[in-house]
C-alpha cells in the first residue's frame, strides 16, 4: 500500500503529528508497537505549556483539557526548611495546564479513532528503508503476516528506544548525553494534592516533588539511588521519606494513602543531531530526553511535532520544502533551551552522591538568589512555561 506519510510510534508525539495532518488532509498511517490499552496505561508528567495547549486545540482534541485541567500561575519552590513561589503569570503573563499526559494521549486516540485515522497496534519488526532517497518504504510484521508501506516521508515519533534514531547512518548522527546519578521514585495515591501548586523541593537528604493529576489523585516523587527498587519502599516508607524533604508546612498538610502506581524513573539528558535524514524526521523522544524535573519532555515533543507539522503543510500545499529542509535547524534550536533550563534546574534541585560542602553552599546560593531576584525569577519562569515556537 502507498500512504503520504508513515508515523512510526504511537505516543503523544506520533497521534499529535498525526491529528493535525489528518485535519490538513494530509494522510499517515501510525505503527504502533504495543497495544492501545498498553499506551494508554503509561503514566507520565502533565505539565502543559501554551504552546502545546494551542496544538491539542488546532488538532481538536481541547475540550476535555480545557474542562478538567488546572491552570496552574506558579510554582512553590522549598529550601532550607521553607518555600517561595515563583508566580508565572505576574512574571510572564503566562499559566501551565495541568492536565495528565496519559489524558492528552487518550484524547488523541479518541480523534483519530473518530476520523477513521489508520492505527496499526502490536506491529513488529518495523524496517525504516530507504529514507535516503525519495522513495522511502516501511515494512513490518503484524500477527504473523510481512507488510510493507511506500510513502513520501516517515516521521520517526517511537521513542528513545525506537528504530528510527538507529536508522540514521552512525556517520551522520552526533549523540549528546549526560547521565544522572540518581532517578525518580514515583507514587500515585487517591488522596488529595497537599497544595493547590506544585511544590518542587531541594533538602539535605534528596530532592522531592509534590504533584497531581486532579483534586482528589496526587502525584509525588522522591529522589532515589540509581540502582533503587520499588519494592524495596513500602507505602509507609515513602510517606516518612517525602515529609522529610518538604518544608513543615506541607509535611503537616500532607494526605496519605496507599499507592496504586509506584515506579522508578532514571534521569538522562539526551540530544541527536541532525534530526533529519532524507525523508526520515525524528520527532519527540525519539530525538532527545530530559530529565523530568523542567517537565519538558512531551512540551519539547510538542514544539517538534509543530515545526515538523507547518513544514509538511508547505510542502504538500505549496510544493516549497524550506519548511521541511530547516525542521531539524529549527526543532534544535528550542531543543537545546529545553535541555539547558530541564540540566539547569536539575542540577540546583537534586542532591548529588558524594556533593561537597561547597557545591551544596552553591545551590543554596543559587536558590537564595532565585528567592530575592524578580529578574532570576523572570527567566525561570519564561523556560517554566514555554519558549515560543
Ligand atoms: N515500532 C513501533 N512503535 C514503537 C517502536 C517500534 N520499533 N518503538 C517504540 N514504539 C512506540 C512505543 O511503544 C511508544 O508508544 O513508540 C511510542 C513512543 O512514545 P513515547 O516514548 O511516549 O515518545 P513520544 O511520543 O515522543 O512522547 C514523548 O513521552 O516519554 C515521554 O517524557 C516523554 O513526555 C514525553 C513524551
Ligand atoms: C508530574 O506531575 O508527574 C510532574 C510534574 C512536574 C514535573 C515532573 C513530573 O516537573
């Protein structure tokens, strides 16, 4: 069969990519590796930038969001046994929405299920070919049977361990990476968040993050060692850890309740360059990671699926391909603010094995002034809430 473009991945970065294509008229098909209910089971950050809220609205898809999401104007940030807010919208005039990844997933399933948009699950074996020339060609297994799709573009949206970043020849790829050391244990619990905002905390024993999903499903992270498990961290455990990083106020106004989502993520910095080859477009994590702690993961897909959207737009529309021919130039140049603002606050945030007396009294340095100056705060929060496209 023959389409105008195959999206491999069906993550936010490939039904996003694919929503707003099917409304511009511009076919794809997506090849999804797991099945629907797997995808939809992931649960993942939902801090949405403007710019993002503005693409989930043009793709049709911003109802729900904009009914059951919060609008957050600022953030609490908790050193030395106390918390300053840093307020976005006084700042910048701009707010974040709240509103869980796996929802804004949900909701793309649900439009593209709507538009009759082709969707394949549980395909195998994807081989990108040929994204050297100007006739590219996909093929893959599904229950058994070989398949194989001609189209004029692929848009590689399957993630850091996909096969489309892999397919870009060693030769032409730069690799840029840092490795934390530490990860993220997470918890979801039914209880209520224990403040209206965010609460992202650094204390002598490891960062913290409280966080929510909506009024009554909250969402907290500790800081953890690499090689942690978690089964090794009972419900109870977790609790006691977490009022240990929070500032007093919100150790005493703190819901608990029992887990019903508990995970370990790792912390990565991640950028390949170019994020084109021939016909091939990487998009999302395919292309880069970011440690959590910006919330810039699914933004910065985002922000890529734009740029790649508006330059597939003028090449079926107006046959001018200097939209595609600068995508990765122009998908880069945001990607790099994200991962220097998501490595910035990391690295004030997180206590680091072995740190010494001196880097510690740097970070708290750090926060002092990030407390007093409106300036610092200023620039914190235009990164917070999103860089323009
Ligand atoms: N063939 C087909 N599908 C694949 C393959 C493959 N070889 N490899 C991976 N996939 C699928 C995965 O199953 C997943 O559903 O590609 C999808 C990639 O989705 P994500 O990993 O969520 O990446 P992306 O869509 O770019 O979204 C970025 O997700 O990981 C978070 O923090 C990240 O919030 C960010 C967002
Ligand atoms: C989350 O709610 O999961 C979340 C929020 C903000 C972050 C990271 C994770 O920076």
């Amino acid at each position: 069969m023959r389409t105008q473009i195959v999206i491999i991945g069906g993550g936010p970065s490939g039904m996003l990519l694919g929503q707003l294509l099917a409304r511009a008229g511009i076919d794809a098909v997506v090849l999804e590796r797991k099945t629907r209910e797997y995808v939809l089971g992931r649960i993942r950050a939902g801090v949405l930038e403007r710019g993002l809220v503005n693409l989930l609205e043009q793709a049709g898809v911003g109802a729900r969001m904009k009914a059951e999401g919060f609008v957050h104007d600022g953030t609490l940030i908790a050193y030395d046994n106390d918390m300053f807010r840093v307020d976005f919208a006084a700042l910048t005039g701009q707010t974040v929405l709240v509103y869980g990844q796996t929802e804004v997933t949900r909701d793309l399933y649900g439009a593209r299920e709507a538009i009759g948009g082709d969707t394949r699950f549980e395909v195998d074996g994807v081989v990108i070919h040929d994204a050297g020339t100007e006739s590219p060609f996909v093929t893959y297994e599904q229950h058994g049977a070989q398949h194989r799709i001609d189209c004029d573009f692929v848009a590689g949206c399957d993630g850091f361990h996909g096969v489309s970043r892999k397919t870009i020849p060693v030769s032409v790829r730069s690799e840029f990476e840092k490795v934390y050391p530490f990860g993220w244990l997470g918890i979801l619990s039914e209880t209520p968040p224990v403040n209206d905002e965010l609460i992202y905390a650094n204390s002598d024993r490891g960062f913290a993050l409280c966080s929510m999903r909506n009024a009554a499903l909250s969402r907290y992270y500790i800081q953890c060692d690499t090689g942690d498990d978690p089964v090794r961290w009972s419900d109870d455990a977790f609790w006691d850890e977490l009022r240990r990083r929070i500032p007093p106020q919100a150790a005493e106004a703190l819901v608990t309740g029992p887990s019903i989502e508990k995970s370990i993520a790792p912390l990565r910095s991640f950028v390949t360059e170019p994020m084109r080859w021939g016909r091939l477009f990487l998009c999302g994590d395919a292309a880069h990671i970011v440690p959590p702690t910006g919330a810039k993961g699914l933004n910065t897909a985002a922000s890529d699926v734009h740029y790649l959207y508006q330059g597939l737009h003028q090449f079926y529309g107006e046959g001018d391909p200097e939209g595609i021919d600068r995508y990765s130039e122009r998908a880069l140049a945001r990607v790099w603010k994200a991962e220097r603002f998501s490595w910035w606050f990391s690295t004030l945030m997180h206590h680091y094995p072995g740190q010494s007396a001196f880097d510690k009294k740097m970070q708290l340095a750090e926060l002092a002034f990030l407390r007093s100056s409106p300036e610092a705060q200023a620039a914190m929060a235009q990164n917070y809430v999103g860089l323009p496209y």
